[in-house]
C-alpha cells in the first residue's frame, strides 16, 4: 500500500488537510483546518487524477512544440510587445489555484522585470472588497480571527454566506458547536441549506446589507451597547460614523421598511448582537461581490469596532475566503493595486527598498488595471500579450461574451493550465502545460492565514512543468537569469520571507504580515513545515509560533495605532429591476461543484447532486408565468447572451428574485454561463464585480 502524503486540498478557502495517495484521499487529522474531515468535494480528490482532458504538450499556433520553442514563443511576443508598445502592453492575469510560490515569481517577473503594472487575479472576484476594507479600517489587509473563533462565538452571523456548500468543513465545524445558549442568525436574502443552522433567518432584500448594519451601529449606541472606552482608547472616526448612520438606518422601522423585512427580527437581531459579547460575524460573497461590497464589508466591521469585539476569542468579524490560496496571492502582491508583501504603490521607501531586494530599475511607478479593468482594455487593444495562469476568464468574468471577444481580438493569448480545453485554452495562441494537483509542489495560505504545504506525490504528467518553473525560464529567455535562480520551492518560498521582513522594516514595524522568521528554513525543515498562522515569530528557544488572532491589544497597522470606523452611505445595487427585466438575478455555487467544473466534472458521483443548470424561482412567480418544476426556461438579459436552465421551484427564493449556478461553461453548456447576465460593473473601491444582482426576464421554452 502507497504512504500517503500530507497535503492541502485544492479548492476552497478552508484549506484542509489531506493525507493523499494516487488511488486515495483521507482527511488530515493533525491539520488544524479540518481536524481530520473532507467534504465531499475533497474525498473525490482522488478521482479527479486521471489523464482526461489533461494539457500534456506545449502548443503555439494549434501545434505541438517542444517547450524550447514554446518558452522562444512567450519570450518573443513579450520581448518584442515592450519594445514596441512598451511594458504596459503586457498583462498576467493570475488565479487564487496558483501556489505562492508560482505566484511570487509570476509578481516579481511582471512588476519587477518586463516592467508592467497590469498583474492582476481571479481572487478580485471573490475577496477583493474584503481586502480593501481591511486596508481601509485596519490599515493592512488581515483577518483579525481564526476558525476556533467560529466555535467560540456565542452568537454567530452568517451574512451573504452559504458556508454549508461553499465552505463545507467550516461548517461542519460551526454545526458541531451547537450548545445551549449559542446562537446564530443568518442572513440572506435565499434560505441556503446553510439557513438550516439559524436560530434566525434574514431574508433581507438583496443589497441592503449596509441599512442593516448601519442599523444595527446606530441601534448599539441608542441602547448603550457599544464600549466608549473602546472607542476612546483604540479607534478614530466614530463620531462622523454613527451620523452616517442615523441618518441612512435611523430606527428599526426604516431598516425593517428598507430591507424588507419584520421590525420584530431586525429588532431581536440587534438585541442578541448588544447581549452577547462573544459575537463573530462571518462574510463572504454576498457581502463582497457588490458595488457597495467594500462598503459592507466596512458597516460589519464598525459594529466590531464600537463593541470592542476585534481579534478576541469568538469574537471577530471574519472574512471567508473562496478559494484556496486567495490569501497567499494577497501576500505576495498579485492584486493590481499593491506592489509586494503586503506593500502598496504609496508606501513611502517601498519602491526604492524592492527595487534594491530584487536588484532590478523596472518597477512601475503606479497600480495597473484590475480584472474587468483589465479585460476591457484588452477589448480596446492597449494589451498586446495576455498571460493567463490557471483560471477560465472566458466563463468567470462578467459580461463574459465581451471577454471572449476581448481574448479573440488580443494578439498574443498565453494560457498556462493543467487542462486542455477550457473556454479560455480555446482562445488562447500560446498553451503551456502546468503542473496539477499533486504534481506540484508549495505553500498555500488559507482564509485563517494558516500557511500549509501542498506536496506533491505524483510525477509530473508528460511534459508538465511547475508553474514557478515556467516562469523563470522565461524570465532567463528575456535575460534575467541572474535574479531567477531558483532551485526548489524552497527558494522561492525562503526569499518571499525574507521580503515580507523587508517589509516590515519599510512600515516601520506597523506591518503584520511577517514571515521573516522562515527566511532561513532549510529544505528540509520547508519540506516537514507545519500548519503555521502568520505573522511568525520565533520564540525564545528558536520555536517558530503563530498567531491566531490580531488587533487582540487594540493597536493597528495604521499609522496611529487606531483602527478607522468609515461613515457607510446606504449602497444600492448598481442595476435595478425594469418592467423588461423584471427577475434580480444572483449566482453562486452549488454543493458538489468547484469554479467551471474543469476538475469536479471528472467525477460521476460529484454529478449527481445538480446534474444540469437549474433557474431556482418562488412557486408563485413561476405560477404566474405559467412554468412549472423542470420546465426548460431563458433567462434574458441586457447583455447579448441568454442563461438556459430548468425551472427549480422553492419557497427558499424571494419573490421577484432568481439564483443560478456559476458553473456550467460554454464547454458543458454554452447556453448555461452565468455570467452572461451578469454586467461588468464594478466596486469603485475594490473594483470586485456586482456578481449577485443581475437583472432578466424569463420565459419557458
Ligand atoms: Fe476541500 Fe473546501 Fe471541502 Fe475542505 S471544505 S475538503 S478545502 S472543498
């Protein structure tokens, strides 16, 4: 019998840990994550390893290459774009699948050496609101709690989180915390199988999520419920916060009226929340994928704020990451708008310190364009070579039959991807044949900050290579060998330590995030690494400890130690419901399913729980329109593409409201992508897509 490998699995945020063979896939007892469980998902792992569909052979211009002529290929397109159009001609859009370390060096390769700011990732359709709250109140982007927090909360709210499918173990943990006097309120405007943990469920009207909490801050202060020496003592801008909010939520009458709901839950919300010191508010898309996504991510956090529950055991808000190494790209600075570890464009002497760290003059001098930004000006013709790593843009974008323009038109698409015939292969010049799950080789940083090492237990397949590996051959193909020497992971991994240290030193000691005490790790002790939470720090014997909550001593990573309340206008959804378009549309995942179905889909058994897309309706809309359960139904939007699905009819949705899956690609269902009716319009703060509220009409077919 093969020894198993202890490593993570590959998809959502949770991060947990898996003990794998090729023929088997168990859960990781001693992983802190998930203490032994696996979802469904992740006890399929396994099955997913198989040859079909896998991208084995470079490929330029439709034909097999030898990688040589592959990577003379990509060097050539980039090398000759900068020269004529200059460096911001050229783009990386990367992916939360990636490992830190490929993402390291794909930032370093872009930012530090070709010289472009255009570096941006899927992760700024799942979390990006978060981050920029985060920034905004904290002054860095951290998540104050940990999973034990969930626990430990005796009043705990879900909002715009349906964790039972989306983060299947955390879930299982916070069902299996279920104890006399322990509450949970959740909110959403659908009833989520996640609904079935609530003492209370909001069925709020989507988009109103800053009334009620603005609501709920001013409701705390009227009722003497916050902690004024709290506030005096660890925050600034309470006063111009609490005014925003009276204004835009003055009493539970106008919250209830705003966001449809009975005075009498919004009222029994608010007194759990001021009764129970140990609250933990957790979020996730429906909170972040929004235009007003940073905005309510910043209402939730003021109620932590005025309450003094930040970083407390069971006591935090907390953002639920997507996928499985969001937070790792955060780190190294593969979002558009940030430079490296953690250091933004205007961090004074960040620039200059990089430069020097990584020996290179290219650095670009301002943030580049984030995911829609990014893709619209490929569509205009500004970005003559796009490199996309591991992700399906052409399905996963909004307004996606413009993305797919947009990649038709660009002329130089570079697709690096473990599978052969995504949306996004399919339009792509240049296909170069990455590493899969297993495969490869690395760290990943899960929605806790737990650090944990994904190890490889399988051959590369073919002619596969690591992403990291991919990349600095190309960076020694345009001449910047010198500073690409990596042997292993470990390199990689050794020298993003030692730049989060740097870091450190730039922000004067203000930065949190710091790894530098495993800048020295050998490979070995890389290899054996623990589950760690950062920031790390060694103890007095040379131990390396973690840190499972920030902010526990009320200082933050501001530049006067406060943390910042944000006056909060009442956000509204960007499109509105028109007699033509009468249907708000939300989308999101369903159980059994991970992003395009890429790996998930290899699996019979993962099929069986949706088999096809579904357009969920309350009975009484779908009665009016004369569509019963099953009926094949278009959902029609402003955009030029329809969503086809059947009719799935559930009290769980509200009236005039509909969800459908995000899925189905043009690969399994060409009719069936859900972003065709979602618009790319955008957070202006975040620049995160407005994903759940699109608007149709629908009729039977
Ligand atoms: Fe994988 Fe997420 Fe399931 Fe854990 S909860 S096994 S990380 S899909």
């Amino acid at each position: 019998m093969a020894t198993s490998t202890l490593t993570t699995c590959p998809y959502c945020g949770v991060g947990c840990g898996v003990a794998a063979t090729p023929s088997n896939v168990t859960g990781d007892e001693s992983h802190p994550a998930n203490q032994g469980r696996l979802c469904v998902k992740g006890s399929a792992l396994h099955e997913t390893l198989v040859p079909n569909g896998r991208l084995l052979r470079p490929r330029v211009a439709g034909e097999d290459k030898s990688w040589p002529e592959a990577l003379a290929a990509v060097s050539g397109a980039i090398r000759d774009s900068v020269a004529q159009h200059g460096p911001g001609s050229v783009a990386l859009y990367l992916s939360g699948q990636l490992l830190t370390e490929d993402y390291y060096v794909a930032n370093k390769l872009a930012k530090g050496f070709i010289g472009t700011p255009h570096v941006d990732t899927n992760s700024r359709l799942c979390m990006s609101a978060a981050v920029a709250a985060h920034k905004r109140t904290f002054g860095e982007d951290c998540v104050p709690g940990c999973y034990e927090d969930l626990e430990l909360a005796d009043l705990l709210v879900l909002t715009g989180s349906n964790a039972a499918w989306a983060h299947p173990i955390l879930y299982q943990r916070m069902h299996a915390a279920r104890r006399a006097g322990r509450r949970v309120v959740v909110i959403d405007p659908r009833r989520t199988a996640t609904a079935d943990l609530a003492d209370l469920h909001l069925k709020l009207k989507p988009g109103t999520d800053t009334v009620l909490f603005n609501g709920l801050l001013a409701w705390l202060v009227q009722h003497n419920a916050i902690s004024p020496s709290y506030i005096a003592q660890h925050c600034s801008g309470f006063e111009e916060t609490l005014a925003c909010a009276q204004d835009v939520a003055p009493s539970v009458v106008s919250v209830a009226a705003q966001c449809d709901l009975a005075e009498a839950d919004v009222e029994r919300f608010y007194c759990w929340y001021a009764d129970t010191p140990r609250t933990v508010t957790a979020f996730s898309q429906g909170i972040n994928q929004a235009v007003a996504g940073t905005d309510n991510c910043n209402a939730i956090i003021n109620c932590h704020l005025a309450t003094g529950r930040i970083g407390q055991p069971g006591a935090s808000p907390f953002s639920l990451t997507g996928q499985p190494n969001a937070m790792g790209g955060r780190e190294v600075g593969g979002l558009a708008n940030t430079l490296a570890a953690h250091m933004e464009y205007d961090t004074p002497g960040a620039r200059e310190q990089l430069a020097e760290f990584w020996g290179t003059d290219q650095l670009p001098e301002a943030p580049g364009y984030k995911a829609v930004e990014l893709f619209e000006a490929v569509h205009r013709g500004d970005i003559k070579v796009l490199w996309i790593m591991g992700t399906n843009p052409a399905v996963s974008l909004p307004d996606s039959a413009r993305v797919r323009e947009a990649l038709a038109s660009c002329p130089t698409v570079i697709v690096s991807d473990c599978m052969a015939n995504t949306d996004t292969t399919a339009l792509a010049n240049i296909l170069l044949p990455a590493a899969g799950w297993g495969e490869k080789d690395g760290t990943v940083t899960n929605s806790e900050r737990c650090i944990s090492r994904q190890r490889s237990f399988l051959p590369l397949s073919s002619a596969a290579r690591p992403d990291w590996q991919i990349l600095a051959s190309v960076a020694c193909e345009l001449g910047y060998a010198r500073a690409f020497q990596y042997e292993c992971p470990a390199d990689i991994f050794r020298e993003h330590a030692a730049l989060s240290a740097l870091a450190c030193r730039v922000s004067e000691g203000r930065q949190i995030f710091d790894i530098g005490a495993l800048a020295q790790l050998t490979e070995t002790q890389y290899n054996q690494l623990e589950p760690t939470q950062w920031p790390v720090t060694l103890d007095d014997v040379g131990v390396l400890e973690g840190a499972s909550r920030l902010f526990s001593d009320g200082c933050f990573a501001t530049d006067d130690g406060r943390a910042r309340l944000v006056p909060i206008p009442a956000g509204r959804p960007r499109q509105s419901v028109t007699p033509r378009y009468p249907f708000v549309v939300n989308t999101g995942r369903i159980r059994d399913q991970w992003h395009t179905m890429t790996r998930t889909a290899l699996v019979s058994r993962l099929l069986t729980h949706r088999q096809e897309p579904s357009i969920e309706i309350h009975p009484d809309d779908a009665f009016r329109l004369n569509v019963s359960d099953g009926t094949l139904c278009q959902l029609t939007g402003p955009g030029p593409k329809p969503f086809l699905g059947r009719a799935r009819l559930t009290l769980d949705q509200r009236l005039g409201e509909v969800f459908i899956p995000i899925h189905w690609s043009g690969r399994f269902a060409s009719q069936s992508v859900a972003t065709n009716l979602i618009a790319a319009v955008t957070d202006p703060l975040s620049g995160q897509p407005e994903s759940k509220h699109g608007i149709a009409s629908l009729h039977s077919l």
